[in-house]
C-alpha cells in the first residue's frame, strides 16, 4: 500500500532562465520603428550593464510551461482549501473577458465610448445588490480585506456625521476570518473578541456584556470558519443595534447562501462579495481579486467614489447614458480606476449572467450538500468538534489519540494521494485544524476517493506513522524544513552573480 508512494523525493535544484541563457540567442526580433526616435536620458541616469538572459521563445516557453508543470491547480484536481472556495472556474468567462471591447478600453476613455462597459458595471452594481439584499454596491475594491477596509471607514463615517465620536471598539468573534480583526486594526480601532459557544455560535451572553456606546459594531463571518451558520443571527444583530452599532457581513463565504439567504434582510448593514470566491473569478495566484461592498440604506452617502450610475434616462429610441456618480459623504477612492475591471468584474457579470437566479441557488445547495456529505463520511474517523449539519465546509481535527501526526502531516500526506490539503491551522479555537471545504463543483466520485484518502492517512499514522510524518514522497520537492527557513531566511530575490542592487 505504501510502497508504490515511498520514492524519496529528488534533491533537484531547478535552472534559472540565466542558467540557460546563451549569448546570441534571440527571442524577439523588433520591427524597425515608425516613431520618431527621442534622445536617450542623461548618462549618469543610465545602467552601463544590465545582465539579462538570452533565449530563444521556444527556450522560454518552455521553461516556463515545465515549471508550471510542478504547480498543484483547480484544473488539475480536487483543491478542498476551506474558506477560499476553489471552485472550478467556467472558461467561458475567459472567453467573454478576452472580448476587444472589453479588453482594449482605456480606463481615462470618454465615458461615451465605453458605455457597454458602464453597462456592464451598472447590471452587476444591480445584481449584487438584488442576490445580498443590499440598496448600493461599489465595485471598487481590490480584494475582500479592503473591501473590509472600506466598509469599516464607511461605518466610522457614519457614526462621525451623527456626531458620535465615542465609538472605538468592534467587535468580532473568535471564529472570525484573520483579515477581520487585521482590517480593524489598519483603522486604528480596538479589537474585542467575542467567544463561540459549544454549537459554534456567538456567545450570546459574552456578546451582550460587551455592547455598550463605545462600540462602532460587529464584523460578523456568517457562515463563519468553522463552517456554521449562526442559529441566533437576529439575536446578535438585534443586541448590535440595540447599543448603536452597526452590522458588518464578512459575505466571502456567500457561496453558502446564494439564493437563500439574503444577508441585507437580515439586518446587516455593510457586507463585502469576494467576487474570486463566489462568483468563480479564478484566483490563488496572487490575483485579481475583487470584493464589492453592498450598503443598506442608511450607508449609501458614504459609499467610495465614484458609483456607476444613470447620468441621462433612456427612452424607447435611445439607450440611458451611463456614467459616474458621487455619494454625498463620500469616504473617497478606494481603488486607482474602477476596480479590477476585466479580470474581475466581466468574468463575476458573465457566471451570473450564464447561472440566473435557479443556477445561484443551485450553487449553494450543491455547496452545502458536498460539505455535509464530506463531513459525514469523515465523522467516524477524524473528531468534528463542532459536529452539526454546516454550511459550505466543516472543521475536523486532524490529530489521533495516541499518535504523533499532526494536521501539517496529513495535508502533506494528501498531496501524495494527488489531492491539494485543505486549510490548516485555522480557525485557531480547534487544535489541529483541517479546515475543508469541496465546492460544488466536484461530484461525489471525487468526494468519495478524498474520503477513502482520508480514511487511509489515518490508517497509515497508526501503522506507518513515519511515512506519513515525511510526506510528501511524489511531489517534485520533498517537505521543506520549516525551522531552518524560518531562522535562515533568504528575503531577497536571486540575482545573478556579480550583480548588485546598490
Ligand atoms: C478570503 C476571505 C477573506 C479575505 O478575502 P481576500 O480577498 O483574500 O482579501 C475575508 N473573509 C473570509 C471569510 C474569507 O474567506
């Protein structure tokens, strides 16, 4: 069983394209130009040498497709990472956000040459605000962090143009995304962690004894990252309000709720998308992320600048022209143009355009069945410390009475079984955290061979403890020594020899 697994990972050191550079070797051949020719900056602003490798196209193509041969991927396999929703990414959207009117526009064009892109930008405002439940939507933010970012500053706005200065605390869960309590304290604000009880829900009781007139409000992760819905959603809110603060949704995980739950009817006041989440904008490569922010009524002044709006209705002849608006109290800009346009907005406005509201729903209900599924098939295996019916993913324990293995084990584990770990260590109040969530993407054959893969790796940490704490063994590098990378750390990038920065 363990044998075919057991090849010591090669001790491999990969070339760099320096490595394989060769003087005279051409990759491009340049037209001869049809500007006319400027005068080169003064000498002393000038590099005398600038090393750069020679290579052919097909010597590069190469080496890069040969790397990129190593990487783990949503279209390579099942990727369970809890909490980011690796979803397989329909490629129609690469279809659609490759259009020329979509990716050739300027963003400082006239609005009125680019009113199909304004259009598009004003549905998808429409269509976030009618999926959440929300009176406004700004599509500016980069990510689902400054999508928090300017979701707080919209609250501090808030409770500063009523002339309420006191407010200083928010109040966040302990089962809480990380960016939460980072966001509040990018503002300057003070964190106070509110407990979960033993159903994984907000402590009530710890909730009320904190809400005072101090408070700017509660950043809520619902589900939150142990995979469960909050039973008392309308309890806490309402205890939220009652002190004067206002509900932010940490809406990353809407994958759970589409077409079910609408967090704006519910009482939340602010809520960020992460459109690369829930709306299958690919991502895990260090972007485009997106994270629209959705605002209730009573927020929609102080929403970032500018909006995409209306600026002359149409009739039944001439289309509306669209173009850009400002808030009233607006907190300002939160992002250089209009968002990550192309890569985010355009992939997110054709999932939704292709899904409708039944293929919406569709996704959450496909989303919590996988999870539950998963979660029942590993409930006799692995402890799940919160063990009731949860929402797009669940939280096991990855550790075993009288055994050694730990979580970062099994995870390196799986990756010998040709299976992306899931999330470790997190949320932190579950020792040993294997945080997993499939997607509704992936049928019940590959639900069932992670399972058996699962049931396996507990096996072997009984029987061949050794092989599992050395994993992975198929993988192109073995396990990194974490101690030594932590104590020797190399921050710089490579730079060829003789080559100095300074
Ligand atoms: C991913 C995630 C975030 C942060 O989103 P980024 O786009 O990575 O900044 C916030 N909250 C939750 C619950 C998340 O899953």
């Amino acid at each position: 069983m363990v044998n075919a697994l057991e090849a010591t990972s090669p001790k491999v050191v990969e070339p760099t394209v320096f490595d394989l550079s060769s003087p005279g070797r051409v990759g491009v051949r340049m037209p001869a130009s049809d500007v006319p020719a400027m005068e080169a900056p003064p000498p002393h602003l000038l590099r005398s040498e600038l090393p750069l490798p020679e290579l052919a196209e097909a010597d590069v193509v190469r080496h890069y497709t040969r790397l990129s041969s190593f990487n783990y991927s949503v279209d390579g396999g099942f990727y369970p990472l809890g909490s980011c929703t690796m979803k397989y990414n329909p490629k129609i959207n690469e279809d659609v956000c490759r259009l020329p009117g979509f990716l050739f526009t300027h963003p400082l064009q006239p609005i009125e040459t680019a009113q199909g892109n304004l259009a598009l930008m004003y549905q998808l405002q429409e269509w976030l605000k009618e999926i959440a439940g929300f009176a406004g939507v700004t599509l500016q933010p980069a990510a689902g962090a400054q999508g928090e970012f300017t979701g707080i500053l919209m609250m501090r706005a808030y409770h500063k143009s009523r002339s309420d200065d006191k407010r200083v605390k928010m109040l966040i869960p302990d089962a809480a995304h990380g960016t939460n309590p980072a966001s509040v304290g990018m503002m300057g604000m003070t964190v106070v962690t509110i407990p979960s009880d033993s159903r994984g829900n907000v402590d009530l009781n710890a909730l009320e004894a904190a809400c005072d007139d101090t408070v700017v409000g509660m950043m809520l992760t619902n589900p939150n990252t142990l995979g469960m819905f909050d039973e008392n959603v309308e309890k806490v809110i309402s205890l939220v309000h009652g002190c004067g603060g206002l509900m932010y949704g940490d809406g990353a995980n809407l994958n759970a709720l589409l077409g079910i739950v609408r967090p704006g009817d519910v009482g939340f006041d602010v809520m960020h998308f992460n459109l690369h989440k829930t709306f299958a904008v690919p991502h895990g490569g260090g972007g485009p992320g997106s994270g629209p922010v959705g605002a209730a009524e009573h927020l929609l002044d102080f929403l970032p600048d500018p909006l995409v709006g209306i600026v002359e209705e149409g009739d039944d002849e001439t289309p509306p022209l669209y173009g850009f608006i400002t808030p009233a109290k607006t907190i300002g800009r939160m992002k250089t143009f209009h968002g990550h346009f192309g890569g985010g907005l355009v992939r997110a406005f054709a999932y939704i355009a292709m899904q409708g509201p039944d293929g919406l729903k569709d996704i959450a209900q496909y989303a919590v069945l996988n999870a539950n599924y998963l979660q029942a098939k590993l409930r006799d295996t692995y402890k799940i410390p919160y063990d009731r019916i949860c929402m797009h993913e669940f939280v096991a324990e990855g550790r075993f009475e009288g055994s050694d293995v730990r979580a970062l084990d099994i995870s390196k584990r799986l990756m010998d079984y040709n299976f992306h770990p899931p999330t470790n260590y997190f949320p932190l109040i579950v020792p040993e955290a294997l945080m997993i969530e499939p997607t509704e993407t992936e049928n019940k054959d590959t639900l069932d061979a992670f399972a058996d893969a699962m049931i396996k790796i507990a096996e072997e940490a009984k029987t061949a403890p050794e092989v599992v704490k050395s994993a992975p063994h198929t993988t192109r590098f073995g396990r990194m020594d974490e101690v030594k990378a932590a104590r020797e750390l190399v921050l710089c990038c490579w730079l060829p020899e003789g080559y100095d920065l300074s």
